[in-house]
C-alpha cells in the first residue's frame, strides 16, 4: 500500500474515533430533499435528451423502430465505416449488411483490433435527459469499457422508453443492478474531448471523437 493511501486511511481512522460503535450509517439516513424525478412526458424528455446530447457535438436522430437497421446502414456509409465492432447480445434485427461485422462475444478482440476498426454500435442501459448522457453498465447489447473507448466512432442506440429526467432517477434505477453484479457504470456525455492549458478543445483523447446517437421511437 502506498505511504499517501496509507495517510488517507490514517486521517480516516483518527476522524472517526470519536463515534460510538452503535452509530452506524443505516441508523442515520441521509437527507434527500433535493428534486429526484422530472415532471416532463417521455416525448419531453426525448426532446430535451437530442437538444442536450447535441450541444456535445454528438450526432442525433430520432427514428421508428422498423426503420432501425436502414438508418444504421445509411450512419455507417455516410461515416465510412467498413469494419464495425458488434458487441454481444446485440439485437440482429438492427444489424446492417454492409459493413464487416466484428463480433466481440465469442472471441474478444484484442486492443489493436478495435483500433483497426472503423467504429463500435451499441445499447445503453440509461439516457439522462437533462445532462444529455448515455448510461452503459456492460448489460445486453452493450459490451465491455474497451468498447467505448478504444474505437473512434461509437453509434449507440437509444430505446426512447429508456431516457429518465435527471441524474437522481438514473442511479435510481442503476442501485440494484451494481449492488448484485457491481458492474462498471460509464456516463458518456458527448465525444471525448478535453482542453489543454490555452482552452483549446481537442477531441478524442479518451474515447471516441465521434458520437452519433439514433433514438428509436
């Protein structure tokens, strides 16, 4: 253990030596007063999610479900991806016919063969309409962290009945499935990008630079 983690756990153990052994955190819940769900319809929260995502410089569309596979064939040529990365248990019925499909269930691909590809298509778990975020926590469709991160172009798919309202409504709805798998939980807003020491906006660094969102309505 490393002499900081040390003197973490140190200022930890000297902060609580004065608190009764019968005091514990399921005695004294924390206070939530602050505002837990929206009161905006599912067709506000769809409206709020594409204006939020998009301030990003994500790439949204809003499209009915039997239109799916069409408009992910039409994202793919219009981005140029040839090889796209298909994680496991993605539904088949949304999978275009044109790109090379590079199934990442049954064999993992390594890093430099995500790098290689031309992109990733995904589920999420959850979208956050306020904050214009994707919520991916490994589930059916998904696939693992290396997904959103290694390629350039990520395409998520997005169930309109899966956008909540605000961030508290979210980890709601997330606090079962991590307290019995404890999944990796990612919150995507936007491309990666970041700024360097003169505010110049570079994207990319962290994880995709492009990312194009289809909700399926």
């Amino acid at each position: 253990m490393s002499d900081a983690k040390n003197e973490i756990l140190k200022r930890i153990r000297r902060g609580l030596q004065d608190v009764p052994e019968e005091e514990t955190p399921e005695k004294y819940p924390v206070q939530r007063e602050y505002r837990q769900k929206s009161d905006l319809g599912q067709q506000e929260l769809v409206q709020l999610f594409a204006e939020r995502v998009g301030e990003y410089k994500a790439v949204v569309s809003k499209i009915e479900q039997a239109s799916l596979a069409e408009k992910i064939a039409e994202s793919c040529r219009s981005q140029g991806v040839k090889q796209l990365v298909v994680p496991p248990e993605f539904p088949k019925k949304w999978l275009p016919g044109e790109p090379d499909l590079l199934d990442d269930g049954s064999k993992r691909l390594t890093k430099s063969e995500l790098d290689a590809s031309d992109g990733v298509i995904s589920t999420c778990r959850l979208a956050v309409a306020e904050t214009g975020t994707i919520v991916l926590d490994g589930g059916a469709g998904q696939g693992r962290r290396a997904l959103s991160l290694v390629p350039d172009y990520h395409l998520c798919i997005i169930e309109a009945n899966q956008i909540v309202g605000s961030v508290p409504e979210a980890f709601s709805q997330l606090a079962e499935t991590v307290r019995k798998s404890g999944p990796p939980v990612t919150f995507i807003s936007g491309p990666s990008a970041t700024s360097d020491i003169e505010l110049n906006r570079v994207e990319g660094v962290h994880g995709p630079r492009r990312l194009e969102i289809i909700i399926a309505i």
